[in-house]
C-alpha cells in the first residue's frame, strides 16, 4: 500500500509540474513584446489615424511637410514612455482630436451599426438578387396582337433553318 501512494504522488507531482509549465510556456508567449515600448508604440500607431486630413494611418502619413503626424507621434511615444495603458492613450487622443482619430469604430453605442450595417446590406442585397430573379422567372409571355404566341425551341429552329435556306443565294 505504501508503494501506491507513493506512485500516485510521484505521478501527481508530474502532471502537476507539466501543467504548470504548459500554463507558464502560454503565458510567455502570449505576453511576448507586451512590454516592449517599440512594439506598442507601433500597434497603437496602427490604430489612429492622422488628423491632417489625409486619410492615412497615423505611422504611414507620408506627406511632407504635415502639419499633425510628428506632433501626434511625438505625444504617442511620450505616452508609451510614461507606460500608460493603450485604453488610456486612446482616450487620450479622442479627447483631444475627436473620435475620428480611431481607425476603426469603437465597439460601443452607435458605433456598433458600422460593424451591423454592411452584412444587412449584403443581406438585404442578397434577398433582393433572389426576389427579382423569381420575379422574372415566373412573369408570363408577352401578349401579342391578334392571339399569336411567340414561337420557341424547335418551331423556332425550323423557322431559323427555312429562313437560312430561302435567303441563300
């Protein structure tokens, strides 16, 4: 009985040290370059926009001469230094720039319908494809004059073929 205990504390201890270091090995990946004041300067600069009027990604601005990327730089890599989290940069920069400085819409309040809008769109798009298809799928044949019908298929092909015939010189 002695030896059981024994084994099974022996094979406690290893599961629990494999987990352990699964658990520590995720962590450090995970956390890799969070801490790296280069690495969050640029993911945060990915996701503001210059103000100069450009339309461009506050890193990637590159016309010369703007008047708002190096100053927004330069307050981005200050707030980095000081360490401020990136919610706190952000809120930062909508304060002072408006909210048309993020590159993407929040994900709160109204902003939501930019996330909603274009796969209704897509759907409402979709169902109308559908709608208009059905709709000229089952229209009825055009009515002609004096009770005739068009003709189709092979009538159609015999008329094709007696035309051929008779303009053949």
């Amino acid at each position: 009985m002695p030896n059981r205990l024994n084994l099974r504390s022996k094979l406690g201890t290893r599961a629990s040290r494999t987990v352990q270091a699964a658990v520590l090995s995720a962590a450090v990946f995970i956390f890799l370059g969070a801490g790296d004041p280069a690495t969050r300067f640029n993911e945060i600069g990915h996701q503001m926009m210059c103000i100069c009027g450009c339309n461009q990604i506050l890193l990637e601005c590159n016309h010369v001469g703007c008047p708002a990327s190096d100053g927004m730089r330069n307050e981005l890599m200050a707030a980095v230094s000081r360490g401020d989290s990136d919610s706190l940069v952000e809120q930062g920069f909508v304060q002072k720039y408006g909210p048309t400085v993020l590159a993407a819409p929040t994900t709160k309040g109204f902003d939501r319908a930019a996330y909603v809008i274009p796969f209704a769109a897509l759907f409402f798009g979709f169902g109308l494809i559908v709608l208009i298809i059905r709709a000229w799928k089952d229209r009825p044949a055009p009515a002609l004059a004096d009770g005739l019908r068009p003709v189709r298929g092979a009538e159609l092909e015999q008329f094709r073929d007696q035309a051929r015939k008779e303009t053949d010189l």
